[in-house]
C-alpha cells in the first residue's frame, strides 16, 4: 500500500517535478533530433533482419510511443479536419440523403473523366460537356477521390489531374473556392511530394485574399524539410492578416499547437521564444505545449522553470497539464508523490481519469515498478474508472518488458471479458512476450487472428517476430511469416529489410 499526504496545489507539483531524476535518452519512436527531419535510420540487426526508426526506437516493445500517450487534444470549436470547410451534414433526412447521392455520382463520372486525360483526349471539353452543378460538396468529392488514390504508380500523375480538375472548377459560374478546397489540393501535391506546387497555391490563396487556416500551416510545414524553410513559414504566418487561428487564442498557439502534433520539439522552443519577445503572454494551452516539448526534449531544469513560471503567472493547470505531470512522475519513479499529486486533484474538483491513470502507469512500466503499476489500476478501478484499451496494453507491455508473461496473458484475457478490442500495440506487445517464453506458433497464429480481426500489423510486429524465429534458429517458420506478410500484400516495399529472404 502506498500512503501518501495532500500538498499544496502547483507549488506541490513543482516540488515534486524538481526531485524527479530522469534519463535523458528518447524513448519513444521519434527522432533523437527533437523531432526534426530524422535520418534514415534503418540498420541491420545481427539476424539479417534491416531495421527502421520505427523498429529501433521500441515499438517492438509493444508500447504506445510516448506521443500517443501523450496526446494533447485541440481547444473546443478546432474541426478535425478543416478539408470539409467546417460544414457538417446529417444524412437523416431523405432529401439530404438523394443529394450527396448524387453528388458522389457526379463525383465518380468527373473521377472517371480525369482518368482518361492525355494526348487525344480533352479533359476540359469533356467536363463541359457533362455540365455538372459544381458546389464545394462536388469538388471536395471529387478531390478525395484523387488524394485516396494516390499511390507510387500514379504520383506523378494525380497532382497533375488535381490541379486540372481545379483550375476548371473554379473557372465555372456561381462557385469559388474556399481555403478548405485548397488544402486538399495541397494534400494530393503532399502526398506526390510536389512541394515547390504547395508553395504556388499558397502565394495564390495569398494574393487573392483568401484566409489560410491551421490545416494549411500543417501541410506546408509537414513539407518543408528545412529548418530554415519551417522558421520563414512560421514568419509568415504570425505576420498574416489572413491567418484564421480560431479556436485559438492567438496565432502563436495555433502554431504551438499544430508543430506539438508533428514533434517538432526544437522549433516549438523557437516558437516559444519568439512568442515572449513579442510580448505575447503564454496560457495554459501555451504552457502545456511547451512543457512537453521540453520533457520531451529531455531538458528537465527548463520544465522545473516553466513550472515555476506558470504558477508565478497566477495559472492553474488544466486536466492535461496533470496528464504530463503524472507520466513524469511515473517515469521518474515517484509512486508516493504521484499518489500525492492524485489526491490533489481529487480535492481541487479536478477528478482524475482513465487518461491520467494510464499515464502514471505508463512512466511506472517503463521505470520497472509493476507494483506501483498495479496499485494504481486496482486504485483506478476501485475510483470507478474502467480501463480502455490502451489502459490494458500499457499494463500488458510493461509486465512482457519484464519477463512476466503470464501476468501479461491475465490481464489481455481480462480485457478480451471486458470486450475492449486489442489494438496493433496490445498483439504486438502479446506476441514479443510469446516468442520470449518460446511459444513462436502461438506468436504466429496471434499474428493471423490478429489480421482476422481487422487489425493490420504494422512491419514491427513482422520484423520483430521474423527476428525472434531467426534468433531461435526457426529460419523456416521466420520464411512463413514473411511469406504470410507477401501473400496479403502488406509492405511489400519493405520486403528488402529481410535479408537472405527470396521471393518466389
């Protein structure tokens, strides 16, 4: 049993915070550059078997990269995707129901048109032919279809079709493109990796006076490798009359916010900076995001002073600010003062969650305490929490990284009574502690009732199988699961990767 006392509120949590001692390597699956441009990091193993960042940096392990944990979700009224023009449409009604029915097969006959563009066949004189409505519900169609298909065949050829379809649509009467229309223009060219054509329709929505919004920064900057290049984007949208940051408070958090989705740590703290020297003041979403950026980072004494800052600036932590608080703590080892930080909570009104208890258990899994973990899940339950899945596979990943297997199959057994469906990160977690206790045809069949289930591998969970049978000295049954993998068609542009495996 862990007894733990109450403490005052932020003064309390940075206390705590300056006792933690943390590793400063990266442990999740991002770059050790603060998340910037990352080499190729692919290396072969000793089994022959040519591993990616993704491999390398734990995923085997079956855990959530700390991004995924960590996820700070966007103030109220941000769209999930802005691509639709923020417009949202109820299919209830019949009417509503015949009209995007028709719409989409307008949209599959104008698919079908692009399709045939080249020499011998005009795309314009075949569109005007058809004389269909052009709305923003046509086009956005239309467009989806292009960005859904693009593929290593026709990605020379779709940015091309794209911009086609768009100029010829905004040449028709009674319609204009919107800012979400030209986003999705930029996905097909993102996706093609057509970056200097982003730019171009980036200057035109600029000249025309057209508003440019978060998902348009998220695609330009996703593009611009360069670090300058990102430092002059970020510039130029802080300095926009036109940039629609709503729902944020200014455009530095929009920005703040869209680069912490990214993980681009180093030029969140250039953000930050530039943000203060401008005489901006921060707020907790500001704080929050540059918290983890600097955790992250590993730059501890810098998060002790943020905290500092934030409680000097008469801030109170949010849910998510306890969130990150929690996982430190966790990973830091400090199951009493996490417990204190809990009780805390509780009393100032803010009840702690599911979230925040997976959290805690995640930085106690990956500091080696299953005791602390496993108080804390009965301590979430009794509190009337019910774990979800990423609950049970953070509490599954950490007893497989410590070589206890069967307490590991309990609780995936626990969650399956429950009914929570195991995600990628639960079977990968399931099969790595299964190849450790040498059961590698159970691994396999976890790996086919895996796919079964509508849950695709990803190449670690092959890799790492692949490795391990390779390892036991089972080269044929490791040829199998590559075969397996061919045989559904799943990254067969990786195949390379398994040294010494021919196709037949």
């Amino acid at each position: 049993m862990i007894t733990g006392a109450h403490l005052p509120p932020l003064r309390a949590a940075r206390a705590i915070s300056a006792r933690l001692c943390l590793s400063r390597r990266l442990c999740c699956n991002g770059s050790r550059n603060g998340g910037e441009s990352p080499p190729d990091t692919a290396q072969r193993n000793g089994d022959g078997v040519r591993e990616g960042a993704e491999e390398v940096a734990g995923l085997n392990a079956g855990r959530f990269p700390r991004e995924v944990v960590l996820q700070l979700p966007p103030p109220r009224g941000q769209p999930e995707n802005d691509d639709d023009d923020g417009e949202t449409f109820s299919p209830g009604q019949d009417s509503r129901r015949r009209f995007f029915g028709d719409v989409r097969l307008e949209a599959d006959r104008i698919f079908r048109i692009l399709l045939q563009d080249g020499p011998g066949f005009s795309t314009r004189h075949a569109l005007d032919e058809m004389r269909p409505k052009v709305s923003i519900e046509l086009v956005r169609e239309v467009l989806f279809r292009i960005v859904v298909s693009v593929d290593s065949v026709n990605r020379e050829r779709y940015p091309k079709l794209a911009y086609k379809f768009f100029i010829w649509a905004g040449q028709q009467e009674g319609y204009q493109h919107s800012t979400s229309m030209y986003n999705l223009v930029m996905k097909v060219f993102a996706e093609c990796g057509e970056v200097k054509a982003m730019w171009r329709l980036f200057e035109e929505m600029a000249a025309k006076g057209l508003p440019v919004s978060s998902r348009t920064f998220h695609l330009l900057i996703c593009a611009s490798v360069k670090v300058g290049l990102r430092r002059r984007l970020v510039e130029r949208f802080i300095r926009s009359s036109t940039f629609n940051y709503r729902p944020f408070r200014n455009a530095f958090n929009a920005i703040l916010y869209t680069l912490l989705t990214i993980e681009q740590y180093s030029l969140i703290e250039w953000v930050h900076e530039k943000m203060i020297l401008e005489g901006y003041s921060p707020d907790v979403l500001t704080y929050n995001v540059v918290l983890r950026a600097k955790y992250m980072l590993g730059k501890l004494d810098q998060f002790h002073q943020l905290l500092d800052e934030m409680g000097k600036n008469g801030l109170t932590p949010d849910l998510h600010t306890y969130n990150l608080l929690l996982h430190v703590l966790g990973k830091g080892d400090k199951p009493l003062a996490a417990l204190n930080l809990l009780n805390y909570m509780s009393d100032v009104g803010c009840r702690p969650n599911v979230l925040h208890f997976t959290n805690l258990i995640d930085g106690l899994g990956r500091a080696g305490n299953l005791e602390a973990c496993r108080y804390f899940f009965d301590e979430m339950m009794k509190k009337g929490c019910d774990p979800d899945v990423v609950c049970y596979t953070v509490m599954i990943a950490s007893y497989v990284a410590a070589g206890e297997f069967e307490e590991a199959q309990r609780f995936f057994d626990d969650m399956l009574m429950r009914g929570q469906l195991p995600n990628v990160y639960t079977y990968n977690s399931m099969i790595q502690g299964l190849c450790a206790v040498g059961e590698f045809d159970k691994a396999f069949t976890m790996l086919k009732d895996m796919d079964s289930h509508g849950c695709t591998p990803n190449f670690s969970v092959y890799s790492s199988l692949v490795r391990r049978l390779r390892n036991a000295g089972k080269d044929t049954q490791a040829n199998n699961v590559i075969k397996y993998m061919t045989d559904k068609g799943h990254y067969l542009h990786l195949l390379s990767r398994f040294g010494g495996f021919r196709r037949c």
